[in-house]
C-alpha cells in the first residue's frame, strides 16, 4: 500500500527520524498539526479539483477508445476472423504467425562473389 508514493519501509524511516528530530513530546504535538493540515487540504476546493482531475485524465484513453468504438471494431474484426479460420486481430497484431515463412526463409539466395583472378 502506498500512499503519496511512500512506501511502507519509507514511511518507517521517516517515523525513525522524525522522533530523532524532535522527541518523543514534542513529536505528539507535531503529530497532531500535521494531522490537522493533512485534513484541511484533503477537504479544500483545489484538492478536489486536482483529484477529479486525475480521474479525468485516467479515464482519458478508456473514454476515446469507447468514443472512437474500437471495442466494437475489434469484436468484429475477430468474429469475421473465426468465420474464415484465422487468430484473433489482437494475437495477430501482437505476435508473429509462427506458420507464416521467417524474413530470411523469403530472402533470394546471394551469389558469393569470387575474388579476382590473378593473372
């Protein structure tokens, strides 16, 4: 689990050097602030602007694919592929057909030049 991008080991060390830093005591009423400005920010108008902004811009792609209908097209593509006997349009442009001829098995063979005649 993270949370701001820290980690649970990080989280640990900051802890560690927080109580070096500033005591026991004094870590408590520190504590507490930090806890109070946590909670403060995470309910103002420009957090919650900048949270469903990120959501916004996670959902950006999701959204074009489903406005351009590509979910669709790809359901299509692979149903008329199944029709004729062929992988799916997903496998097909991912992976290479291992029937299909190597690049170097289309290749015409090269003749091997001869080094030149001493006379």
């Amino acid at each position: 689990m993270e949370i701001f991008n820290v980690g649970p080991l990080e989280l640990l060390l900051i802890l560690i050097l927080a109580v070096i830093v500033f005591g026991p005591e004094e870590l408590v009423k520190y504590s507490r602030k930090a806890g109070r400005w946590i909670y403060k920010a995470s309910k103002s108008e420009f957090w919650q602007s900048v949270v469903g902004t990120s959501k916004e811009i996670k959902d950006f792609p999701r959204q074009i694919m489903k406005d351009a209908q590509i979910e669709e097209t790809m359901k299509e593509i692979n149903a008329l592929n199944q029709s004729i006997g062929s992988p799916p349009a997903s496998k097909t442009l991912l992976e290479p057909d291992p029937a299909a001829p190597s690049p170097q098995e289309d290749e015409v063979p090269q003749k091997k030049e001869e080094p030149p005649k001493e006379n």
